[in-house]
C-alpha cells in the first residue's frame, strides 16, 4: 500500500483549489491554450519545489500566482524572435482572421494586453485572481491607495481604448470591477 505524505496531501489540495485559476490567469498572460497549460504545470513543479519555504496557508494563492507570473517572464527572456521583412503589398483577407481573436471578448483582451504593465498587473490580479487592494498591494510591493489609483487609471485607458470598438466591448469593460 502507498503511503502518501503530508506534503504530499497539502499539495494535492492546493492543485484542486488553485488549478483553475492558474489557468484562468496564465491564459490571459499568454492567450494560448497550450503554453498556458504548460505554465500551470511549470508553476505547479516549482510550487511542489518550494513547497516547504510557505509558511502562510492565507498566501497560498498570491504565493502561486507570482510564481506563475514569473515563469511566464522567464518565458520571453529565453524566447527570440524571428524576424522577417513583409511585403507592403499584402491584401488584408477577412478569411485568415483567427476566430479568437475576432469578436468583443478578443477586443477587451487586446485592449488590457495594451495597457502599460503597471496598469495591466493588479487589473488582471484583482478581476481574474478576485486579489483585494491590500494582498494586490503586497504582492506588487506597494501601497493600497497606489493600487487603487492603478486601478482605476486602468479602467479609464481600458474604457479609452474601447471608445472605437464595439458597445458590448464597452459594456464587458464598464462592467469590470
């Protein structure tokens, strides 16, 4: 018979109360299904890893997203792009539209993906983490009223940034948080 630890267990519930937000969030970092899957499961190892040096069950969450956060960084200081010259004479094709990033939902990703980084964290912390001002504040090393402030600065660009689009892209962005 196998036993099973007490790490072991204490992982094992945290995997089932936090896998989905994990995804949730490392999906809106990226926008990939894939490579979002891979950066639960990369957090997850180092989670498993580090598991020892928590000492607040109340911080698991913020605990898991900033290493989340921090492996999707990882990602681009590895990652080199390719470069090549496109032609100025393209034709735009409406067939070649990815369907995911067509429609109001792909609009008010790409208007926070556009958003400053220092607008865009605690946004994404405080809608898809459900973060409060004080543990956003925390984790970003800041203060609360700092965090309200970014907040709401980004709420205005996002609205901004929305005015040309869609009104259900206006409407999903008035009614974040």
């Amino acid at each position: 018979m196998l036993r099973v630890s007490a790490r072991q267990r204490q992982f094992d519930a945290l995997v089932r109360v936090h896998a989905g937000d994990l995804y949730r969030f490392a999906y809106w970092l990226c926008g990939e299904d894939a490579r979002a899957q891979d950066l639960v499961q990369e957090t997850l190892l180092r989670a498993w890893r580090a598991l020892g040096s928590l000492r607040d069950d109340a911080a698991v969450k913020p605990w898991l997203l900033t290493i989340l956060r921090r492996e999707h960084a990882r990602g681009f200081e590895r990652k080199r792009f390719d470069l090549s010259e496109l032609d100025d004479d393209i034709a735009d094709d409406a067939s070649g539209i990815d369907p995911e990033r067509a429609g109001t939902d792909a609009q008010v990703r790409a208007a926070i993906l556009q958003l400053e980084s220092k607008y865009r964290e605690p946004l994404l912390m405080q809608v898809l983490g459900g973060f409060s001002c004080e543990e956003i504040a925390r984790e970003l090393h800041c203060k609360p009223g700092a965090v309200m402030t970014q907040l709401f600065r980004a709420r205005q660009k996002l609205r901004a940034a929305l005015d040309g689009g869609s009104a259900h892209a206006k409407e999903v962005a008035h009614g974040l948080p």
